[in-house]
C-alpha cells in the first residue's frame, strides 16, 4: 500500500529555509556570548581558572549539538 500524505507539513519550501536560518542566526548569536562577556564576567566575578574554561566548552558543545553527525568513511552518500 503506497503511502499517502493526507495534509502537507507546516515548513514546506521557503518557510522552512527562513525557519532554518533563524535558528542558525539564534545558534551563532548566543554562541557569540561567553567570548564576548568572558573579560567582563572575570573582572566582575573573578572566578578560578577552571569555571570559565568550563563555559566555553559547555557553548561549544553545546552549539555543535544540533549538527549533523559526520559519516563514516565509506558508508553511503
């Protein structure tokens, strides 16, 4: 039985291109942050060496988390 798609989705076509790039736009503007807040966070909070290395790597994780996982040499397209 062949399936049927009874109603379209709601990002179709263009919509779904500007919905994308909101996200990325979001997703790089609030990577930005810690780097641009890092001097003024240290002066004003004068942490240890350890929790602003910490933020930076929790926002790089976290900024790569929704991207695509790399595939394995030889394994489809």
């Amino acid at each position: 039985m062949p399936h049927v798609i009874r109603r379209p989705g709601v990002l179709e076509g263009t919509s779904s291109a500007d919905f994308l790039a909101t996200v990325h736009v979001a997703n790089d503007a609030i990577t930005a942050m810690p780097g641009a807040l890092l001097p003024t966070l240290l002066e004003r909070f004068q942490p240890g060496p350890t929790t602003p290395a910490l933020i930076v790597a929790v926002y790089s994780i976290a900024s790569s988390a929704d991207a695509p996982a790399p595939r394995a040499p030889g394994r489809g397209v």
